[in-house]
C-alpha cells in the first residue's frame, strides 16, 4: 500500500488553530505513512478533497455551506477517513449532518486542569497496550451518540465522559479525539500517539471498527 495521502486542516475563532494545527502536522510527519498536505480556514477545502485518503481536522464553531458539507460526507462515506481534534466537536453547531457524522458535540467544559484519561479497550488498534496517563488538557463534555465505539474515558463530576471514539460513516472511518485545546497539549506524547494511531486507523480502508 502506498502512503496515505492526509490533509490536515486547521481553522475557525477562539482556538489557537495555527498552534494545534501545526503540531498535529508534526506528529503525523513523524511517520513515514502519511503524505501530508496542509491548509489554514478556506473551508472551500471540503469540496475538493478527490485524491486524499484523509482528513484531519481542527477548526471551531464557522459555518459551513451545502456544497462543503456534501463534499464532506460524500467523500467520506465513499470510504475514507476522517479525524476530529477537540474543537471538531463545537464546529457548524447548526448542521446536524455534520454532527451525526462526527458522533456528538460540545456542551460544555470545566477548567483547563491536569486529569486522568483511562482506555476503556485496550484491545482497539488505536489503544493497544494503553492503560491510563494524565494530560493537562481542556476536558471537553459531549453530547454523544451512544453508539460510537468509546476508546478512553475521563471523569467529570463522578461520570465517565468519553474522550476518544471510533465510529463508520458509509464506508468511511471516523476518529475523534477530544484533547488538544492548545499547542502543549496537541504536543503532549500520548496525543501525539493517539493521533498517529487514529488516523493510521481510519486512513487505512482495511481497518475495522
């Protein structure tokens, strides 16, 4: 197989999208899997995505227009890969296809803190051989759908909040990863790892759920 072709994508208001969107380059660029492209804010991006296998994707809040968000899914569901970085899930609030696609959105957050991730599948591809670390990180409550298949957890007022999901979209894979609020924690090691993993997992079209 040859490399997976990646466009990794940054953008949108209150995130420092320059800050994340380089370090999720860089942790990709540590591997010789990806054959990265990177863009900042033209979400025009999203109608010409014919010739990648992937997107990794960090933008916030925006909105989005019909010809962008079917370039989006069609392609997806064709059976590519998507990967959603923390604010991924408080982007276009009002387009519920979107939404259903990444498999929740934002509600809220408690402060930026350091806590405690746990991996609830240490069988997954994307986990494998990862119990539990700690991130200082912005933790991000979700309102999710209960069927995407849940990697890592945190708490949050004594309840398991998901952190990672994998989930299908047609034939395409999705990946979210709600860490990386801003540039030191998106160059934190086990998001580094975890974003090399998830998006080897959905940029591979043999990969399962």
């Amino acid at each position: 197989m040859g490399k997976i072709k990646t466009l990794v994508f940054a953008g949108g208001a209150i995130h420092d999208f320059r800050g994340v969107g380089g370090a999720a380059r860089d942790a990709l660029a540590e591997r010789a899997a990806f054959d990265l492209t990177y863009v900042e804010e033209d979400l025009n991006v999203l109608t010409q995505l014919d010739g990648y296998d992937l997107l990794v994707f960090h933008y916030t809040v925006g909105e989005i227009t019909d010809a962008q968000k079917n370039g989006l899914l069609n392609w997806l569901a064709s059976g590519k890969g998507f990967v959603g970085i923390h604010s991924a899930a408080d982007s276009f609030r009002g387009c519920e296809e979107y939404r259903a696609m990444l498999g929740g959105y934002f509600v809220t957050h408690p402060r930026y803190r350091e806590y405690q991730v746990s991996v609830v599948d240490e069988a997954h591809p994307i986990t494998e051989g990862l119990t539990e670390f700690m991130v200082k990180d912005e933790q991000y409550i979700l309102d999710y759908d209960p069927r995407v298949h849940v990697l890592c957890t945190a708490l949050w007022k004594g309840a398991a909040m998901p952190v990672a999901w994998t989930k299908s979209w047609g034939k395409g894979r999705v990946f979210y990863l709600a860490l990386g609020h801003d540039e030191p924690a998106a160059r934190h090691e086990m998001f580094r790892l975890l974003l090399q993993r998830g998006a080897l997992w959905a940029g591979t079209p043999s990969s399962e759920s």
